[in-house]
C-alpha cells in the first residue's frame, strides 16, 4: 500500500492512529522536485498522456523472484539483537512516550534484507541497518509532548538511538 499526504491541506484529512501508522513500512519524503525535472513535468503533462507510453521494467515474475531473493539474506544473530536492542531502547528513551513496536523491529529485519539484496549481497550488515532505519523507525515513534515542545522530533530520537546503542562488532 502506498499513501501520499500534503501536509500543507490538513482540513479534511485526520492523522492516522499510532497502530496505523505503524502497519507501513517506511515514511520517505520526497521534497520538490529539482529545476530540470520540475520543467520536464511541465512538458509532459497536457497535451499529451505520459500513462500512454508507460512500459513495464518488470515482470511479475522477476518481481516475485526479487521478494524471495530478500527473504533469503542472512541476519546473524549479533544483527537480529542489534534490532531488538535499538527497539528495547526506544521504549526507555526520555523523549518518547511510545517507542518501537514487535512490528517496527520486524519491518526494520524486512529493510534491512531488501538493501543488502539490493547492493549484491546475501547477508546483511549493520550499515544496511543505519541506512533504512530513520525511513523505517521515525514515524513509528511518538514524542512525549514536553519533549516535543522544546522541539524534539521523532527523527532526532532515531539519530540517538542509531547512536548510543552499541552495533555488533561479530566477534
């Protein structure tokens, strides 16, 4: 499932509930588009349809054969305590009233085995942790309210946990 929010029309729309937001794997934000692009949607929008000449990268075979292919990277066992470290964490950290659930530590597991499939590898690491984890964690995080006043953010609280929590070393 893929969700958009515009952040600048609120009236209408509500925030979705914690447990909600927590069924999705990652929160990216995509900004505005650069000069170029910005020009280039300009020329395809209009006149003409671009949907008309979209073509398919992909079968839906090689779709499935790449999903497998992600279920099949190794996580060692330093790597899967490194997760629910970075989770048990969260749930002490002074700035959140709620931290990360079983689900978050599940669909971090998930991010982490589709970079390293990603990069050419079947193993992962504690890079390819670092890498997913501000788009897979900070929307599952709540700031406590005081925290958040004095500007807090759930990113911030990501950034903390990525760095106090000791990564495995493997020996």
């Amino acid at each position: 499932v893929a969700a958009t929010q515009n952040p600048v029309e609120q009236e209408g729309t509500y925030r979705l509930p914690e447990s909600q937001l927590d069924r999705f794997l990652m929160r990216l934000s995509l900004g505005y588009p650069g000069r170029a692009a910005e020009i280039s949607i300009l020329d395809t929008q209009g006149a003409t349809t671009a949907l008309a000449h979209l073509r398919p990268v992909v079968t839906s075979a090689e779709v499935l054969a790449m999903a497998e292919a992600v279920r099949t990277v190794h996580l060692a066992d330093p790597l899967k305590a490194y997760l629910v470290d970075l989770a048990e964490a969260s749930r002490r950290h002074q700035g959140l009233v709620l931290g990360l659930s079983p689900r978050a530590t599940l669909q971090l597991a998930r991010a982490t085995r589709s970079r390293a499939a990603a990069s050419g590898r079947d193993f992962a690491t504690p890079d390819d942790v670092k890498a997913v984890a501000m788009a897979v964690l900070a929307h599952r995080v709540v700031v406590r309210p005081d925290a958040a006043s004095r500007g807090f953010t759930a990113e911030q609280a990501v950034h903390e946990l990525l760095e106090t929590v000791p990564v495995p070393t493997g020996r």
